[in-house]
C-alpha cells in the first residue's frame, strides 16, 4: 500500500510531523535536566539510532518559544531577583531576571512550605522592566535592592510597597566594609548589628539604623548603600514577605543548567530556561504546550473490515483478500508506553524521516548508538 497509511493522523500527527508528541515532550523533558550531548546518547538509547543535539536544539527552540507565563489570580506579593549566566557577546555575559507570585504559604509534614507561580522572565539589557512588566498590579515586591533595581518597580509597579531582602542587606555590606579595608571582626559586628535592626520590629529600629548608617561614614561606599536602602526596610506594618529566598532556590536551578563552561546564544538559554521554569513553577502552563495524546488500541481484521470501518478510502481495492493493520484510538490524558515497541514500530515504518529511523533488524543490542556531535550553542 502507498500514498496513504492510517497510522499518522490515529496517532496524533499533524502533515508533514514525523515525531510523536509524547516522544518529543520526554526529550524535552531530559534535556532541560541534562545537557544536550547526555540526551542525545539518550535518546539514542531509546530508538536504536542516532539523534543529534543540533536536532534537539532546534525542538528545544521551536517549543521555548511558544511558552507563555499566565497568572492564576489576584498578584499581591512578588518577589524577583537576577542573575548572570554567560550568554551573548558581552565579557560577563547577560542578566535573567526571575518575578514569581507569592500564592499561598502552608505548613507541609511539619514543615513550612510556600506555593509560588512564575509571571516574569527577562534576560538581555532592560531585564529586570520585562520580568515587572506582567505584575504592575502587585502590591508588595520584595528584591535584593541591587542598584537601578528601585527604579524599574517604581516605574513598572507605580503602586507597590518596595522590600529590601533583610538578608542580603547585612551580606552586601559587610561585603563592602572588606572591600574598603575594615577588619573582619569589625565587618561581622557591623554585619550582626544591621541584622538586629532590621529583625526590630519597634519604631525605635528606625533611629538605630540611621546611627549604624552615620558611624559607616568614613566608610562611603557602605555608607552610601545604606543610605540607598533605608527607604526600602522598616516598614510599619512590617511586610508580608522580607527576604528573596523562594526566588533564589529557583535561582539555584537556573545556575545548575546553565553554568557549564559554554557560552550560550542569548535566545539558545532563554528558551531553554522558559521550558525548564514552566515545568517546575507552572505546570499548568507546560502542559498547554502538548496536545492530548492517544491511546491506541491495535487489532488484526480483514480488508473488507477495513473498508468498513472507513479506516481505507473506499476507491481502495484488491483482487485477493489481505491482513491489514486496524488502529481504534480514543482521546485520553494519559500517553503513550514507551515500553510498546508496536507504537513507534509502525509509525517508523510509515512515516520514515531523518529524526526517527526504523530499525533495520530486531537484534542491534551489539551496536552502540551514534551521538552527534556537540551543539556549539551551548550544552
């Protein structure tokens, strides 16, 4: 039989797809945890034969793209913080900027635990105003108060309470001291004091900060940095949210990926990243991604049954009876069993194309599959 075959549209193939949703969702899967070469070796495990990592690159990219970051409600509270990753032709690379809801915070197995939702991402130059701009609504946004950082929520969250992180505060000025010479003993009392401070809830807290700030004169760098921040802490009532620390764990994930030594294409990480941040802050949001996959059920029957059944045209005919394959799908959430060798077997067999290739013989357990060479655009 040529020119037609049931098998691509019973399986959930658009014209011209030669791969399957379900095995492109686990590549994808994979590749945001490893890199691109360890799951070309897997994939080429999977199917007998080799698929580079230039070909996942370029499903990676196709599929990054069409990644959109929606809300689930009202935004009250937002935290956002930033980070390097060496990307694009600048010397220390571009900036990704994440903005993720505060939704709910619970206590799990004796534990706290917050639920959060990702609504901004942005990387390049004007990063941190594209990962504000979906959350102009918020009320309180809680970031590491960087410099330039109040200037993009003031302009994209006309509206919202600016939090210092109580956290980094400390941090960044100790940081500073030893970088303008104080001993380290003197930079940890400094450090301990600053963190006393802003832990005190009394409106006396305020006038304590303003001492500790006028000792650090000598000291303009440090002096200056507090002096910048003493608009963001303190606040009566004290804010819900007050440090960044549900950001930075994401913020750790992004490091883990992408911190390899390479150096990436600025839109090669982007997309790479929107996959990987959907999957663990949005779901809903990564499934929107796949279309609902089939369940197929195959059975042996008759040409006549076939014709019947209007899985052949009806024009299709044949002087002496055969045994086809018949294929009866029904629409499910579940997916396909990679475990089913028929399922990839036939649409193989059918829908031959240079990602996925038949299997020449049943017995190749003595060959080792072929990897591709390593994408140049990142790992």
């Amino acid at each position: 039989m040529t020119g037609w075959s049931p098998y691509p549209e019973l399986l959930g193939l658009a014209p011209r797809q030669r791969v399957v949703e379900e095995l492109e969702r686990r590549l994808v899967d994979r590749v945001t945890e490893l890199s691109y070469r360890k799951t070309s070796r897997l994939a080429g495990e999977w199917l007998g034969e080799r698929l580079s990592a230039r070909q996942l690159h370029r499903l990676v990219q196709r599929r990054g793209a069409e990644v959109s970051f929606t809300r689930a409600g009202p935004v009250e509270t937002v935290v956002a913080d930033g980070t390097k990753v060496l990307a694009g032709h600048r010397q220390r690379g571009e900036d990704i900027v994440l903005a993720l809801q505060i939704e709910a915070r619970r206590t799990r197995h004796g534990r706290p635990a917050v639920r959060t939702r990702l609504l901004g991402f942005g990387i390049g130059p004007g990063s941190w105003l594209k990962a504000l701009a979906p959350v102009g609504d918020a009320t309180l946004v809680v970031t590491d108060g960087e410099s330039g950082v109040a200037q993009a929520v003031a302009r994209q969250c006309p509206g919202a309470r600016h939090q210092a992180c109580e956290w980094h505060l400390p941090y960044s000025v100790r940081q500073m001291l030893g970088r303008e010479g104080l001993k380290v003993a003197e930079q940890r009392r400094v450090a301990g004091d600053l963190a006393e401070i802003l832990r005190d809830p009394s409106p006396a807290a305020r006038s304590r900060y303003e001492a500790l700030s006028e000792s650090l004169r000598p000291y303009r760098r440090s002096h200056r940095l507090l002096r910048r921040a003493a608009a963001h802490v303190l606040y009566h009532p004290a804010s819900a949210e007050r440090t960044t620390g549900v950001v930075e764990r994401q913020m750790r994930e992004v490091n883990r990926r992408v911190d390899n030594g390479a150096r990436w294409s600025v839109p090669g990480v982007a997309h790479l990243l929107r996959l990987r941040l959907a999957q663990r802050c949005n779901p809903d949001d990564y499934e929107r991604l796949w279309k609902p996959l089939q369940t197929v059920r195959w059975e042996l029957v008759s040409h006549a049954e076939c014709q019947q059944k209007a899985t052949l045209p009806q024009r299709s005919s044949t002087r002496k009876p055969v045994m086809l394959c018949y294929a009866s799908a029904e629409r499910r959430d579940t997916s396909f069993d990679l475990s089913a060798p028929s399922v990839f077997g036939y649409c193989a067999r059918f829908e031959p194309s240079r990602r996925i290739r038949p299997r020449r013989d049943e017995d190749r357990s003595d060959v080792t599959p072929r990897t591709g060479p390593q994408d140049a655009r990142g790992s």
